[in-house]
C-alpha cells in the first residue's frame, strides 16, 4: 500500500509540476501578446518545454508578429513615399502655377508691355498650362495603372511595322533639334502580344526622354531583336547619361535626381515610372545601362507572338 501511495504522490507532483509548466508558457504568450498591443512587434515566443499545443500555439503566434511587424514597416515605407510624392507634387504643381499666375498678372495690370510682349506673354501662359494639363494627365494615368483599374487588349502585332511609324512621328522634333535618328530593324516581320495603346505610349515616353535628356549627343536611335520567345527594343541616345547612383531609382515616381528636377527640360517626371508599368501590365520588363557621354539605353522586351 505505501509503494502506491508513494507512486501515487510522484504522480501527483509531476502532473502539479507539468501544470506549473503550462501555466508558465501560458503566461508568457499573454506578455508578448500585451507587448504586441502596445507596439513592441520585436518580442518572440521561445518554448520550455516539449509541449506540441503549445509549441503550434507559439509558432502561430511568433508568425502573427511577423505578419504585423512586416505590415507596419510597409506601411511606415508607403507614408514616407506619400510624403515625398506629395512634397514633389507641391513643387511641380507650384512651378507652372506660379509662373501662369505671374505672366496673367502682368498682362492684366502692366499697362507699358508692347503688342509683341504681350503676345508673348501669351504664348508662355499657354505653354505652361499646358505643361501642367499634361502633369496631372500623367498623375491620373499613374494612379489608374497602380490601382489596376486598366483593361489590356493584347495582340499580334508586327513591330517591324509600328516602329518606325512612331519613330517618323518625332521627325520635327529631330529636325528642329538637328538629331539624327538611327533605326535597326530586322528583314523579317517581326511579332509580339502587346496592347497597341501601350506601346505607343511607351515608345512615345522614351523617345521624349532621348529628346530632352539626349540632345547634346545629336543622335537617338531604336532597335528590335529576338532572344528566345522575348522581343527586345532598344531606344538610346548619346547625351551625357544617367549617374550611376540614379540608375536604381530612375524609374521612380517623381525621383528627384540632379536632372530630374531641371526646369529646362520638359517631363512631368512620372513618364519613366508609366512607362515601366505599362511594359509590366503587358508582362515585359524594361532595363536601363548608361555610359556617361557615351550611350543611354533603355531596354524593354515582350512575348513573342
């Protein structure tokens, strides 16, 4: 009787011992949770004891934590990216604004401009409100494309064909700014599935952004070829380049490099990032390599068709 007694009292203890435990464990995951709620998303759950409810129950908790610590550092990167495209809005916005608001009150109550100023004063009026028409036409595009409320129609399209018909369209620009314009295509047609639309806008984006930041090198140029099942367009020009430290980020929103807030070239700023969710949408990607005062090119493929 004393030796059941006995196993009897080591069972009991053990079982009060193996309640202590849990009861322990049990108390630690209400810390944590009390420290997750009031922001400390660093603390993990570390087990004791081998317990399998309780060692799925931890692990499901130590995931939540991650899920919320992941949440709240994206949701601390997207605030500091509203404020900077909100600040970079201000700025673009304000410019044009402020030059419009000048030129009018000058028309308005400077009695000693001539017929000539006058009609310069104009023309300037018109073209800033026409650059900035163009800035919040890109802003409404941007968010359209980043909200997925754009419907693609893709197709076989010979782009041995529409290429150089965007490519004439900048004929009077090229003229004007005595570039020579350089086209490689290949004999054969050439097919890809892409939206027309698209790849009209991002033809027309780079192109623009040969013409402004490639001026200097009087040459811009465009070629196809094939890897695989891609297609492959290249656009360069021979300006003096992308720095090196502004190649990650050139096709940000609004990305305030050296040239990107120069006020003698015309952009909104936002083309590049446009163009790179256009060529996405259609399930392409575009890259960029830069030689200073040697060659810029931006790159972009598409399925083959």
């Amino acid at each position: 009787m004393l030796s059941i007694a006995l196993v009897l009292l080591c069972l009991i203890l053990v079982l009060l011992f193996r309640h202590f435990q849990l009861i322990r464990e049990i108390k630690k995951i209400i810390k944590i949770t009390r420290g997750i709620q009031t922001g400390n998303l660093n603390l993990r759950y570390r087990l004791q004891i081998s317990q399998r409810d309780i060692e799925n129950l931890g692990g499901e908790l130590n995931r939540l934590v991650d899920y919320f610590q992941n949440g709240f550092e994206r949701i601390t990167f997207l605030e500091e990216e509203r404020k900077r495209m909100i600040a970079n809005i201000s700025h673009d916005l304000r410019t044009p604004l402020t030059s419009l608001l000048g030129y009018t009150e000058a028309l308005k109550f400077d009695t000693s401009l001539t017929t000539e100023e006058r009609e310069d004063f104009l023309r300037i009026t018109s073209e800033k409100g026409n650059a900035l028409l163009v800035l919040l036409q890109d802003f409404f595009e941007l968010a359209k494309l980043e909200a997925d409320d754009f419907e693609l129609k893709l197709q076989k399209i010979n782009l041995v064909e529409i290429v150089p018909e965007i490519l004439l369209s900048f004929y009077p620009d090229f003229v004007k700014a005595e570039i020579t314009p350089i086209i490689k295509l290949p004999e054969t047609p050439l097919y890809a599935q892409v939206d027309e639309v698209c790849l009209r806008r991002v033809l027309n984006n780079l192109l623009s952004n040969a013409l402004c930041y490639g001026i200097d090198g009087k040459e811009i140029g465009i070629a196809l070829r094939e890897e695989e099942s891609l297609v492959w367009v290249d656009v360069w020009d021979r300006g003096k380049g992308i720095p090196a430290q502004d190649i990650p980020h050139i096709f940000d929103r609004l990305y305030t490099g050296e040239a990107s807030r120069n006020s003698s070239l015309q952009g909104t700023g936002l083309g590049l990032t446009i163009t790179k969710n256009l060529v996405e949408k259609q399930g392409g990607r575009i890259i960029v390599t830069s030689a200073p005062n040697e060659m810029t090119v931006f790159s972009f493929c598409l399925t083959k068709g």
